[in-house]
C-alpha cells in the first residue's frame, strides 16, 4: 500500500502526542518493559466419545480419519484395562500429532453408590498411573466422568439421597484427580436441567445443582440433548449463564443414536441436517464467554449416521 507521505504533517501536536500516548500503553505493561504475550481466544472443541475402545485397536486408522475429516480436536476415550498400554499409548500420540486432545472416559450411574465408589477411584488410578509411564505426547489430558445418578430408580424413590451422594461424587472425583495431577482436566456429563434442583452452597445459602457441579468441575459437557437449534439453545442457556459467572466452559453435546424419545436424536433426521443445525447453536452462543464448543454422542452412531 502506498504511504500519503504528508498526510500527519497537518495533525494538530495534542493529537499526535496522544496518539503516542495510547500507542505506548498497549505496547508496555504497567511494571514497565515491552509486553511479549500475545493472547488469543481457546480454539472451540469439536467433541465427541469413543465408548468402544477396540475402536482404536483394530480399526485406528479408520477412526483418526473420521475424527480429522470432521475435525474433531477433542474426544472421550474409554478406558478397557484390558487393551494393552502399547494400543493407548499408539493411538494417543497419533491423535495429538494431528491436534486431537485425548481424555480417558469412565463412569456408570451406580458409582455415586458408596459400594461401588470404589470403581472410580481404580479409575483414576489407572489413569494417573499409566500418564506416569508414557512421554507427553501419549498422555490423557484430562479425565472425564459419565455418571448419569438420574437414570438409578433410586432417583424417583429417594431424591435427595441420590442428589447428595452425585455431588460427593463429583467432590471426590475433582479431589482425586486434582491430588494425582493438577494439570488434568477434571470434566464429567450433565444432564441440561440439573438447574431445578436446588443444594446447599455450603455457605448457608442455596444455589441451583448446575451452578454447585459447574463450580466444581474444570469443564462441563452438557447433556442438551434436542434436535433442532432452538431446542438446543434453550436447553443449555441456563447453564451457560451459570457458567459464565462461575469462569467455568461448557461444551454443549448432542445426540445421535436412536432413541425412542421424540426430538431428542439426529438419528432419523442424518448428518447434513444436524451439521446445520449445529452451526446455527455456535453462531447464537458464540457470544456467551462460558461456550466452549459442541461436543457430538457419540463416534460409532455418528460415523454411521446417513447423510
């Protein structure tokens, strides 16, 4: 481009010197020297879960394309202790060569049940324990917890026992995770309408139980499971609000194996309809700081989903 050399030589001097002044204030900090960070917004996470494990044995290839091709950056693994640690280790330093972020998965409704908290502490375990014995680039980045306490029929009959015995869960969850390895992400599933339950804040005071897990948590993947952009929207604003106060991200999932449900699946409507669709939620929520990206349930259903 070329300079209109005697354009400045006209410009009152107050403007000049306080053209230098803003100049010099972005450009220095306030403890003086020149600032050399530059800060850019988090990449938005396309997610999605990886429940059957031999899915990166025998058929890796087949899925690190699927997940490249529809740029997924971030996935749920589930953890087998049964695949050998040379399959994880494999598939997780390929994964992060193409910019794919890897958490361990695990959870079943029942572990909130004191007899069975056992199973995610092995987890944990299992988890921190293999990280110590890999190189950076085959290590879980975070671990991620499905305990779905809503599904239990314990829920309907004694609600208030199984909503306490979720959040020691989560609790304990964050604890152990935190205790093994700060760096790991803490994330775990919610259902979009855990804000009609109100908890102790444990300051004398109540807050919603979507607000209480958002605050524990380091990231929420939340549950708003509809077929259509405006049903989505709505199902995850309340949580997002909440997030948004608490610093906290949500990436907010979608369905796509069959359900028996109306409107709560993409399984009958195909994979350009909800491509759509979920273009339409990043661009309405994309003001929303909290939002961190769309997360898709799950590999297997999706790869098989129709155009």
């Amino acid at each position: 481009m070329k300079r209109k050399s005697k354009t400045f030589y006209f410009v009152p001097k107050i403007l000049l010197i306080s053209f230098a002044v803003v100049v010099l204030s972005c450009l220095c900090p306030l403890q003086g020297g020149l600032s050399t960070h530059v800060f850019a917004a988090p990449q938005p996470k396309e997610a999605t879960w990886v429940w059957n494990t031999y899915s990166i044995w025998k058929d890796k290839d087949k899925t690190l394309d699927f997940l490249t091709k529809n740029r997924v950056n971030l996935i749920y693994l589930q953890i087998d202790p049964d695949i050998p640690n040379n399959v994880y280790r494999t598939f997780i330093r390929e994964a992060t060569n193409r910019g794919i972020e890897v958490q361990a998965l695990g959870g079943a409704p029942d572990w909130v049940l004191p007899e069975h908290q056992k199973k995610m502490y092995q987890f944990i375990y299992w988890v921190t324990t293999y990280n110590k014995s890999v190189v950076p680039a085959e290590r879980f980045n975070g671990i991620h917890l499905d305990v779905e306490a809503h599904v239990l029929p314990q829920f309907k009959s004694d609600k208030d026992r199984v909503i306490g015995l979720w959040m020691d869960t989560i609790s304990g969850f964050v604890q152990e995770v935190k205790s093994e390895d700060p760096t790991l992400t803490a994330g775990a599933d919610l259902p979009a309408w855990l804000h009609i339950f109100n908890v102790h804040d444990g300051h004398g005071g109540t807050e919603t139980l979507s607000s209480w897990m958002c605050g524990k948590l380091d990231q929420v993947t939340l549950m708003a499971y509809v077929d259509n952009a405006q049903g989505i929207i709505q199902a995850s604003s309340i949580s997002l609000s909440e997030a948004e106060k608490a610093g906290k991200p949500v990436i907010v999932a979608v369905e796509t194996m069959n359900s028996s449900e109306p409107n709560i699946s993409f399984y009958s409507k195909g994979k350009n309809k909800m491509m759509s669709e979920l273009e339409k939620v990043k661009s309405a929520l994309s003001s929303n700081t909290s939002f961190s990206g769309i997360a898709i349930h799950h590999y297997e259903s999706w790869s098989s989903l129709r155009d």
